[in-house]
C-alpha cells in the first residue's frame, strides 16, 4: 500500500525488524518520540529536551488538552533511555543543547551498518544469563523448601532465631525466599552520556568513565558549546558542522569523545579534537560531506595497512586527510565528462608517507 495516511509518520523497517525485541519499553518509546518530532514534521533532525520527551512540547489545543504527552517516564528512566540508544548508536547526538536551553540536536540512525549489535547482543545476553541465574536459584529453593530440613536455617548453629517450627506450613516458606539485589528489574549500564542532570551511577561498565557526568548537569555542555562557537569565530554553523563531523570521526573510529562536562574533556576537545576537524573542514571547503569522505578514507587507508597506524584522536588524519582531498580535486580538475580519476600508484597515506620520508606511524 502506497498512499499516504493522513495524520501519520513513517518507521524504518530497520527499528520494527532488527532493533524493537532488543530494546526495552522505555527505549522503544523514546525511540518513537524522536521519530514523532523529526519524520512527523519532515524533518531529519530536531532539537529535544529531555523534559520535552518526558511530557512533551508543553502546547494546548483550543480546550487546553495538551496535544501532546510525550513519553511519560520519569527523569531518571528518560536520561537512561537516551543514553542506552546513543550507546548502540540508533539516536546519534548532533549537536549539545544550546543557550536557550532548547535541547540536544538528534538525528535518527537510518543505516543499519552504523548500528551497534554487538552491543545490543552483549546485553541481551547478559540478561538472559542473569535470568537462568535467578531461575537456577528459585529451583534451589524450591527444592530446599521440600527436604526435611526446611524449617531450620541453613548453616545456624546456635542463638538467634533457631527456634523455628519444624513443620513449614505453607510452600512458599518466607525462610526460602531468594534473596533480590536489582529491585526485580535486570542490570542496566551505567551512563554514557554527560550532557543530562542525573546521579552518578553506583556501577561501572567498564567502558564509559571518559564519558560520565558525575551528575555534572547540562549548564558546563553549554559552555563547551560557546567555546566550540568561539573558535570558529562566532560562526554557530561552522561550529555546528565541527561537532558533527567530530561525532561522525567517534562513529567511525569506536574512540570514546572526551567529556565536555569536565575540565579535562573540555581541555583534549579543545586542544586535541576541535582545531584538526576544523582544519578537515576548512580544507573541504567546508563541504561537510566531502569532509566527511576524507575522514573515513583516512581512517580506513591507516587501519588497513600492512602495519597499521595509531588513530588516537582527529589530530591523527589531518595530514591523510589533507592528501585525500588534494588528490580528489585533482582527480576532478583532470576526468573528462565530470568523471574521477583513480589517482595511480600509491593511495592518500602512502603518498602522504612517501613525501615524508616515512615507512610507519603517525
């Protein structure tokens, strides 16, 4: 069926298909919130809050009924929804909230290669583990709840509560319960997002520290954003085509993005991260997808070598990525009917290397 159905917004098949059995209630809704705000207006992107996904845009209709209301979670579960769908890389983070305070620019995953299953799968894995687990333990119980045994506490010697009947009269014997450790819900990561007020997380994954707020809030996101502007001179679109490529090079390289809610995030982004993929740009022209082509290049071409090269932040491809621009522009100037030439010999990081003198490393 073709036709358009008034007052409706579509859904990759990719969510419905692959993604909803994996995710859970609360991640499912936030994922169709975004998709509310973004596809439901013909849009690709949008700016949200996290209040704003919790009880929507705030807006009544003419009986002053909200129009809408949103995912209805609380802050907590809302914060580590969104962290969990930007962790397996199905809401990607365009851009921080700004000074008015209107949100986080998102944009909805539409390839499935940028999807994290391997992620996805750890944790469905993990889940089901911990479910045998309790089972296993149940059946324990069970099983001691049946044996002669089963009015006395186990390993008792003396003193206490020792005194317990002999005969249980019930089953479900409160002495045999399972001991619960999650509040009856499965272990969920900890938080891989610094730009949202929440507490920090008692447990570690392991894999976000770089990344965790400390409950830092939004304000200090804020501030990075300013001095992200404030590099490129005040040019919000320059620095907004900054953050996305940098979000781009996290994606395609697996690299943890510094925190910019912590003075030493703020500092590598700074220093380390901001001026090299501006540098990218500014060499594209500020073509934002031919930028964006050189760093992927780059990446790939000093991964894949023979002995692969180090790419420990964006100050690592400028050079490459330089060469693999100069080369597409010459390719361009010299095709015939608009066609690109293969550049002959040896490819951008070779060629790059070749001039410098160098066999390996950065």
């Amino acid at each position: 069926m073709n036709r358009i159905v008034p007052n409706s917004y579509q859904k990759p098949n990719l969510y419905t298909d692959k993604l909803m059995r994996f995710l859970t209630g609360d991640e499912w809704k936030t994922l169709d919130y975004a998709l509310r705000r973004t596809f439901g207006f013909q849009r690709e992107m949008d700016r949200i809050s996290v209040s704003q996904f919790m009880n929507g845009n705030g807006r009544l209709d003419g009986d002053g009924v909200p129009v809408e209301f949103g995912t209805g979670l609380s802050r907590e579960a809302q914060i580590r929804a969104l962290n969990e769908l930007m962790r397996f890389g199905i809401l990607v983070e365009v851009a921080p909230n700004n000074t008015q305070n209107h949100g986080r620019m998102w944009r909805l995953q539409l390839e499935e290669s940028e999807v994290r299953f391997d992620l996805i799968r750890e944790r469905a894995e993990g889940r089901q583990a911990a479910g045998r687990k309790r089972t296993e333990k149940a059946r324990e119980a069970a099983e001691l709840g049946r044996s002669p045994d089963r009015g006395r506490s186990v390993g008792q010697t003396g003193g206490g509560l020792s005194n317990r009947p002999g005969e249980v009269v019930s089953g479900t014997d409160r002495g045999w319960s399972v001991g619960q450790t999650g509040g009856g819900l499965p272990d969920r990561p900890g938080v891989v997002c610094g730009t949202d007020t929440q507490k920090s997380s008692e447990k570690s994954s392991g894999k976000t520290e770089e990344t965790q707020s400390g409950g830092a809030g939004e304000m200090p996101v804020v501030e990075a954003w300013g001095e992200l502007v404030k590099l490129c001179e005040g040019n919000e679109g320059q620095a907004l085509a900054v953050w996305r490529l940098q979000e781009k090079f996290v994606t395609v390289t697996r690299l943890k993005r510094p925190n910019p809610a912590t003075a030493e995030g703020l500092a590598k982004l700074k220093g380390e991260w901001w001026p090299h993929l501006r540098h990218v740009l500014e060499d594209a022209d500020w073509d934002a997808e031919a930028a964006e082509t050189a760093m992927q290049e780059a990446v790939r071409s000093m991964v894949q070598r023979p002995e692969p090269l180090n790419v420990v932040a964006p100050r690592s491809i400028v050079k490459v990525a330089e060469s693999v621009l100069a080369r597409q522009r010459r390719g361009a100037a010299g095709a015939p009917d608009g066609v690109k030439q293969r550049p002959k010999g040896l490819s951008g990081i070779d060629s790059y290397l070749e001039r410098r003198g160098m066999g390996h490393g950065n």
